[in-house]
C-alpha cells in the first residue's frame, strides 16, 4: 500500500493537471506557455498532458476512488 501523499504526487496531481492543461487549451484558447507557467510545470510537460486524451487523465483520478463529480469541481476552481 502506498502513502496518501506518494498517490498525491504520483497519480491524482498529474490526472488534474492534466484535465485542467486541457481545459485551458481547449475552452479558454491558452498557449501550452501560458499552461505550463499558470500550472507551475514545464512546457514539456504541458504538451505531454495534451497529448493524452482527457479521458486518460479522468481515468487516473477516478481509480483512487474520487468521484467524477469531485475531480469536475475540483477542475473547475483552477480553472
């Protein structure tokens, strides 16, 4: 079993970044710059999380047992 704070970093972090990333790009037209330097990651980064489906990233959230409509909630106050 793993800490809560290493299924933090690992998994549920990157999944809401990853549907925010998504988010900021398709809805509010953002650069992957302007992502990455909002999200506090590298451009890199940014273009890595585009370019897995958002589905992907829901997916990963959702298997810590989060509910959907916590992670659209939680994504939506970052964005």
């Amino acid at each position: 079993m793993h800490p809560p704070c290493e299924l933090m970093v690992k998994s549920f972090l990157p999944g809401v970044r990853g549907l925010v990333a998504h988010e900021l790009a398709e809805k509010k037209g953002l650069s992957q710059g302007r992502i990455a330097a909002t999200l506090g990651v590298t451009q890199a980064s940014v273009s890595q999380y585009l370019a897995k489906e958002p589905e992907f990233h829901m997916r990963r959230v959702l298997g810590l047992g989060v509910d959907e409509s916590e992670v659209d909630k939680c994504v939506t106050l970052l964005c």
